[in-house]
C-alpha cells in the first residue's frame, strides 16, 4: 500500500501520522514492528535547479542555433 504522508515536527524529531483507514486495513496495532519505505517527492524546481550551472545566455544559443543552420 503507498500513501503520502507529510513530516511534522515532534520534539526534535519529524514524524509521521498514519491515517486510520490504513492502520484498520494491515491491522496494524500498538507496539507492532512495521516497515516504512522513504522516498521524497521531488518537484521540477528542484530538478531543474540541479541544471542552473548548464545554463547559458539567450543570445549564445541563438548564434550556435543558426551556426548549425
């Protein structure tokens, strides 16, 4: 089962909640060991952010553009 959650603060910690419908689902009680698997949504932003050192002036692409043409 996958579900989005989102971190809050709890102490010095982040945690979080799980929605009731999937604690009632995989039975899931107090004290029970279960496994959680991370994986962080990441957004074009902050993909694209990752190429900003690619970048290069407007004009020095137009003039490889018509080099090539």
């Amino acid at each position: 089962m996958e579900v989005e959650l989102t971190a809050k603060k709890w102490g010095s910690s982040l945690g979080i909640v799980l929605p009731k419908i999937i604690v009632e689902k995989e039975h899931i009680r107090e004290n029970d060991v279960i496994v959680v698997e991370i994986k962080k949504r990441h957004f074009a932003k902050e993909f694209f952010g990752i190429l900003s050192g690619w970048k290069r002036p407007t004009e020095q692409i137009k003039e490889g553009m018509k080099k090539g043409w």
